[in-house]
C-alpha cells in the first residue's frame, strides 16, 4: 500500500502516507509514542478513502489541541499500526516505527 511515515519540520506532528488506496474503503490507525518522563501516549484515528487509488495523508499532532496546542516533547519510540479495510469487507494490519 506504499504506507510512510515521517516527521514534520517541526517535529510536532507526523505525517502518515498511503501511496496506493486502489481496492480499499478506509484505514483505521493507532500511534503510540512516549514523551518527556517515559509518559506512554496516543492517537487513534479513521480515514475514510473517497478517490480510490489517489494517495492519502494524514497529520497527527503529537500532543493535545483545543484552543491552544500543547505539543509532547522528547518523543521517542514511535510506532503506528494501520488497519486496513478493502472494499471486499476484509481487513489487514500493517505496522510501521519511526524514530525522530
């Protein structure tokens, strides 16, 4: 499925790339990390593919936003797990780690 990841200029979020979405109807992901004091966080997230076969990407804040964002620092041992849903209703796992 062409799956990347990789940080932003600013290492407050991660950018999550699925180059090929021929055949599937949506992806679900989990990033987990762990920032400043061993603290272990996450993300968990839905894309829905609308054009299939078009590439899809996905930013992920490293922290929390409301009004304000509040950025982790000292991330590390980053990993994300992506499930995949085709459109014949069957599902796929794939995983990938990043560190910054």
């Amino acid at each position: 499925i062409g799956l990347s990841l990789s940080a932003s200029a600013d290492s407050r979020k991660i950018i999550l790339e699925v180059a090929n979405t021929q055949g599937i109807s949506g992806l679900d992901y989990e990033l987990s990390y762990t920032s400043k004091g061993d603290i272990p966080r996450g993300v968990i997230g839905h894309i829905d593919i609308k054009s299939a076969g078009k590439p899809v990407t996905q930013e992920i804040t490293l922290g929390t936003c409301s009004d304000v964002c509040h950025y982790d620092e000292n991330v590390s041992d980053i990993k994300l797990i992506l499930k995949v849903t085709k459109t014949d209703g069957t599902i796929s796992q794939v995983s990938k780690s990043l560190e910054l």
